[in-house]
C-alpha cells in the first residue's frame, strides 16, 4: 500500500497518494514555501524551494522547441523567461527581445574560421570556410555586425547568387557555440568578367552576317567565342595607297596579287575596321572593355581588345604564363606552342593554306588562323607565310595586333604594335 503524502497549506492538510510535498503558506508575508512542514519560507521570495535531497529542475527543451513558444501561445515570451536548452547545454533567459544566455557546460568561444577558396562565377560566388574546434555553428553577414548575420548552422558554404561581372565583394563569418562567437573573418572575391560565352554555347555551330549573307564558323575558347575565319565584310577593291576607304577591303591570294575571290578574308586599315569608335584598351583583370568595339563586325560581335587577344592566348596552349596581361611587353615571340595550336593545318598546294613547313600547326584551338598577309602603301605582304589581326587598343599612332608565322622558331604567338595604315585581317569575339 502507498504511503499517504500531506499537502499543508495555512496549516490544512489535504491527503494524496501520488503528492509529497509539504508547502507552508505565510498569510503574513505572501511567500510560499516547499519543503517539510516546519520549513518557513524566505519572506523576500514569492516562491522558496527546499530540499536537502533533491535538485530543481528547469523546463527542457530544444532550440527549435525554445522557439516555438512564441508561436504555440501566440505571444511574446515573457520577459525573464527562463529555459535549459538541450541543443546548445545552456540556461537561457529571454531578455530584451532575444533569448539570452546565463550559464553553459562551455569554457570559451570558438576561434575564428579560416578562410577558404571562394568559387566565382559572372554572376555568384560559392564562400566556404574551414571547420573550428569547439563550435557549434556559423553566421555569415555582408556587413561585420554578428548581431544582425544570417545562422548558417553547422554548414560551411554559402553561395551568393544575382551579383554583377567583375565586381568584388565581401562577406563576414563567425564561428559561435554556446559560450559566445569569435572574431569575424572577412572573406572577398571578385566576380568573373561578363562577355564571351562558354566552350559549349559556341562549337559546333555558325553564324549569318545578315549584311551579305556570309556563314562563318565560330569557335569556342574558354569563356570566349571566336569567328573561326577571318572577317570578309566590305566592298573589295585593288589595293592602293592609304587611306583605305570606308567600307573598304583589300584581298590578296598566294601570288600576293589582287583576288575579288578573297580566298583568306579582307584586310582592313586600322581607321577602316574601327569603323568610327574609338580605342579600347579593356582591362587586365577583365578583358571585354566597358563598351565592346562593334567596328566593321556583325551585331552581336565586336573587335577584341589587347586583353582579349590575351585571354585568347592563355587558353589555347600549355604555357599561359607567357602571356602577361599589361602593354609593355611587345615585339617578341611568346608562349610554346600556342601558335601552333591557332593555325589551320594544310600545307599549300591548295588554298586555304600555310607555306612549308608549317611549324607546329595542330589547330587543337579550333581558331583555324589562315595566312593573309598585310598590305602597305599600295603593296601586298606576306601571303602564306604570316597572318597578322588587328585589336581594338591603340597606342599613340599605332595600334596592337597578333601574328602568327610559318617557319622554325615562330611556335608561338608575336604581339606588338605597328602602325595603323597596315592593312589586316579581322577576327570578331562575341559579346
């Protein structure tokens, strides 16, 4: 049989088989006392809990549960509302409009993450961060206030969407558990440059220059694409003299004699191809310039700067490295076989085609360089031995081009400038 418990109140005992508490209410000082039947409470307190035997135990619960209450009583928690919480070990009291914390199994705050590889893209950048020891979570903000970062939870990653080409950010991120946060670690990335589209959006297909009808094969090469044959475009005429006219192209064959068949594209004046627009220079750390150079190119296409040339130039061979992005290296062979990698392969017999031997010609790029030549002063240059293409910078009365040559020794790609009465030929990038 259960032993029978006593509920004492104002001196009334109320029999119970299931309570055993004693409480001693005093009238005098309304505090309430629980404990054995003689213990007095303390009068300063509502409520004085006694026991030598047994501990008091605060309500339990989850930081989920802990924020659910809000919602299961449809108000405000109560100021100095005061929980355990069992996800992070603490005692936890709702003050001044946020769970705060009173006391935790913790000795310390975690240290502050270290910084890992940002991934960017034109358009978001994919943050991480390593993981701490001792930490139960990580906030990241774009500003360096904690109080106001986003819980990222145990995740170390976060991937910032709707952002602009070629722009940096920053964002910071902390480390905390239930003992504090540390420092904040400032992540920054800049995005990728816009303009060009990827490898894959581009081979395999062609395009129409609705001006004459013209389909021209395009190439893609890292994030840019690329006409894979030299421009045609314009109203051919003998070569004479500078200036050419514009709207104007000069064609040689083999021979280096006239051919209105244009078997390796125009050649075109610096003025001529610019069509009006001035130079552009770009930009080393993004090679498109602010406003692309239409020219003498279809809609949708502009002349590439010398940082485009650039860009092209690291990715098409095993030595990107050799080509700086800056405007003071000129006049000199750079990289190892990147040249050979651009030319189109057939050694003349037929056109189109390379004189002997040819050097390093694999065309593993897709560019498909033919040998056109230049013009100067009423002559033709060159045909089949060299191709030279124009950009869009310009340095003073003379202008930067890329050519590429037939013989031992000329592997690689030639930048320099030279001036713009040169005529030749033009390769467009997309936009």
């Amino acid at each position: 049989m259960k032993a029978k418990k006593t509920l004492v109140v104002n001196g009334l005992c109320l029999m119970s088989y299931t309570l055993c508490l004693f409480f001693t209410f005093n009238s005098f000082s309304q505090s309430v006392g629980i404990g054995a039947s003689t213990y007095t409470p303390d009068p300063s307190a509502i409520l004085d809990v006694s026991s030598t035997t047994k501990g008091q135990l605060l309500p339990s619960m989850t930081t989920d549960q802990r924020n659910s209450i809000a919602t299961l009583c449809s108000c405000t928690p109560a100021t100095g509302l005061i929980i355990f919480n069992t996800t992070t070990k603490c005692i936890e009291m709702y003050l001044n409009g946020f769970w705060q914390t009173i006391s935790c199994s913790c000795s310390v705050a975690p240290t502050a993450p270290i910084i890992g590889t940002p991934v960017p893209s034109q358009t978001q950048i994919v943050w991480n961060w390593s993981s701490v020891s001792g930490a139960t979570g990580y906030k990241w903000g774009i500003t360096n206030v904690y109080s106001s970062a986003t819980d990222n939870g145990t995740g170390r990653a976060y991937t910032q969407t709707g952002l602009t080409a070629n722009t940096a950010y920053t964002i910071y991120v902390w480390a905390y558990n239930a003992c504090g946060n540390s420092s904040s670690t400032t992540l920054t990335q800049t995005t990728k440059c816009g303009g060009g589209a990827a490898t894959s959006a581009c081979n395999g297909i062609t395009m129409l220059d609705t001006r004459d009808n013209t389909v021209y094969s395009i190439v893609g090469i890292g994030t840019q694409c690329w006409m894979a044959q030299n421009l045609n475009y314009g109203t051919y005429v003998a070569v004479h003299a500078s200036p050419q006219l514009a709207g104007e192209k000069f064609c040689q064959n083999l021979s280096g004699a006239n051919d209105a068949t244009c078997p390796m594209g125009g050649l075109y004046e610096w003025a001529n191809m610019m069509n009006g627009s001035a130079g552009c220079n770009g930009d080393a750390t993004c090679p498109p310039c602010t406003t692309p150079v239409k020219g003498l190119c279809p809609t949708g296409w502009h002349i590439p700067s010398h940082y485009e040339w650039t860009l092209l130039e690291k990715n098409v061979g095993s030595n990107p490295d050799a080509f700086p992005y800056d405007i003071t290296t000129h006049g000199v062979w750079l990289g190892t076989n990147e040249g050979g990698n651009m030319k189109a392969t057939p050694i003349c017999g037929t056109l189109p085609c390379w004189l002997s031997p040819n050097i390093g010609a694999t065309n593993t790029s897709g560019f498909t360089a033919l040998p056109g030549g230049d013009s100067w002063t009423g002559s033709f240059n060159a045909a089949g031995g060299y191709g030279y293409w124009w950009s869009a910078t310009e340095s003073g009365a003379s202008a930067w081009h890329r050519f590429l040559g037939y013989q031992e020794g000329e592997e690689g790609v030639y930048r320099r400038t030279h001036s713009k009465e040169y005529g030749y030929s033009i390769r467009c990038v997309k936009d």
